[in-house]
C-alpha cells in the first residue's frame, strides 16, 4: 500500500448517477451574461480548462465552475472526476461535503463533455503563498499546515475503511522503469528506493478517499480554515492516505525558491539557494531548519493517526517524490522529480 503509493481508479460516472451530457457550453456562458473568467489553464499533454462563471437566475455572488477537456484522454478523466465527486460526496457530513464541488451536469464542448460544478467559497491557498516573505515566516507556514492537516483528517476519518498492507516499492519502480527506461540513474533507484522506505514496508493503515493532488493551489482557504478543495481528477475513492499528506508537503517545499534569483539565500531558510529544481525538497528531507521540522511534524502526525510506523516521515516523503516521477502528467515534471529521488539516494537524504 503506502511504500509505492500506487493509483486506483475512480467509479464509473453512469453507476453514481450523474446526468447525461445537457446542453452546450457557449449556452451556459450566454446563460450567465456572457461574462466568465478563465481560473487556470493546465500544461500538461491532456490538458483542462477552468471557468468560472455566474450562475443563471441567482445571486452575483453564485458562481458555477466549469472543467474543459481538450482531448479525448482529458474527457475522460473529466467524466472520472464527476463521478468520484457525486460518489465521494454521499459518504461525507454535510459540512465536510459542503468543502467538494458537487457535480451538476455535464455539457458539450466541441464535441467533448465539460463538468459543470458549484463554486466554492474562499481564496487559493497559494495566492497568500507567493505573498510577500509568506514562506519565510515559520507561524504562517505553520498556519497553513495546520489548515491543510485539520482538513485532510476529517476526509480521512470520515471516509477510513479496512487497514490493508504495503505493496512495497516494486508498482512504482515498475511504472518508473517503463516510463524512463534509459534514465542513467534506474539502476541505484531500483536498489536504493525499496531500502529507503523500508520502513513502511510492514505498514498496515487504512484506505481512505484520496484527492491524489493535494497542494495549495488546490485548497481554498477562509478565516484560516479550509473552505473548498477542488480539482479532484487525480482522486481515488479508497486508497493510500500518506499520498495526500506528503503531497502537500513536497510541493509546499518545491516552490519555496520560487521569489529569489538563482544562487542567492531564500529568506528565513538558512542554508537553503535558490538554483537547481527541488531545492526546497532536498532541505526539507535533510532534516535541517524549522521547515524541515515542520515537514517530519506534519507527516509523523499522520502516520500516529493513520497507524502507521513512528519514524517513517522521510520514508513517506521520498516515496511520494518516486510516485510524482512516476505518474505526473507533464513529462518534464515528472523527469525533474526523477532526478531529483536519485539525488536524494544518492546522497543519503532521505535515511
């Protein structure tokens, strides 16, 4: 289970109930004034669109989100989605469900099927993120953590089932040697990573719902809690909770660089230059600096929750830098993390 931080797929969305596809997009967009607004554009091969737009007959502060595939592939994992959320939704408390978009229909895009949802309330986690020396100030870092923790233990308490066993390190070096069978470093990884989580590997926790891309610009965040969480095309309706946890974790320390030039010291993180990718990830699984503190805080909180072995939090983090390498949509973003989980073997990091 938790050592290969492997992927299962979602519901079907005709078995949850969903309805068909109804209408076109241009006519919900006319609908709402023809006023709507591109939220965020993906990069990757099989790339979303996200529209946000008001909802017909209410209030101005009612917002509908729309998901446009771009390709069939994309279609696809538009139409997973829409059924993982009408699915996941059923089995939450209202309050916790009221935090997920809820399906409301699909409608045609050129020929392809975009998921109309409700809007959620709050602000991008990541807007206060790039705000100036946020991610050098341990208390909001701390905050936002918190945040993300509290959340995400709710999700998984509410949604636990049976404890299942590690798989071990072999799914995802599996799917690492198919997708980068050339790559000069295969062979250390393939020694090194099932050592390096070795101490998951007799890990017994429970599945639970899985958003399976759980970063700050995914949780909207209100009054220092988190108010929505969107974007659930990567999401599992049982599988490997640590996924979640050190998923927040690498891609909060991945961009702590992001503001200062390369070379230079990354302000309130001594020791930490901005330059190579990953920068961030290396320190905090060095173990040094408060942040790195944190980081072990935050995943060894979830593993004494979850059931998990005590000690593991670098385990944990250097399995979920091999899962990203492994499944990432964009190629060249799942190459860096390749480079990036052997570096950490190669220097004895993660140990």
């Amino acid at each position: 289970m938790t050592a290969g931080l492997t992927h299962r797929g979602g519901p079907d969305p005709a078995a949850v109930g969903l309805p068909p596809t109804a209408g076109r997009l241009a006519e919900l967009i006319a609908a709402g004034g023809s006023r709507a607004a591109v939220l965020v554009g993906s990069r990757d091969p099989n790339a979303k669109l996200t529209l946000v737009l008001p909802a017909a007959g209410r209030s101005p502060a009612a917002r509908l989100a729309v998901k446009v595939p771009t390709t069939t592939a994309a279609a696809a994992v538009v139409l997973a989605e829409g059924a993982l959320l009408a699915a996941v939704r059923h089995r939450l408390p209202a309050d916790l469900a009221a935090t997920l978009p809820r399906p409301v229909r699909y409608v045609d895009a050129d020929g392809l099927p975009a998921l109309v949802t409700t809007g959620l309330p709050g602000v991008p986690m990541l807007v206060g993120y790039h705000r100036w020396r946020h991610t050098a100030r341990p208390a909001r870092v701390a905050a936002d953590f918190a945040a993300a923790g509290a959340w995400l233990a709710r999700l998984q308490g509410a949604t636990a089932g049976a404890a299942e066993p590690a798989a071990g390190a072999e799914a995802v070096l599996h799917r690492i040697a198919e997708r980068f069978p050339d790559h000069p470093a295969l062979p250390a990884i393939r020694s090194g990573l099932p050592t390096a989580t070795g101490p998951l590997a007799a890990a017994r926790m429970p599945t639970t719902v899985v958003h399976g891309d759980y970063w700050c610009g995914n949780l909207l965040v209100h009054r220092g809690r988190v108010s929505g969480v969107v974007d659930w095309e990567a999401g599992e309706p049982a599988g490997e909770p640590l996924r979640d946890v050190v998923r927040f974790v690498l891609a909060y320390a991945l961009y702590l660089d992001r503001h200062t030039r390369p070379g230079r010291p990354v302000a309130g993180h001594p020791g930490l230059r901005a330059g190579r990718f990953g920068a961030g990830v290396l320190a905090a699984l060095a173990g040094r600096g408060w942040f790195a503190r944190l980081a072990e805080q935050f995943v060894e909180a979830a593993l004494a929750r979850l059931g998990g072995p005590a000690g593991a939090a670098r385990a944990a983090l250097l399995a979920g830098v091999a899962e990203v390498a492994a499944t990432a949509d964009h190629p060249g973003f799942a190459a860096d993390h390749l480079d990036l989980l052997a570096d950490l073997l190669a220097t004895g990091a993660a140990r």
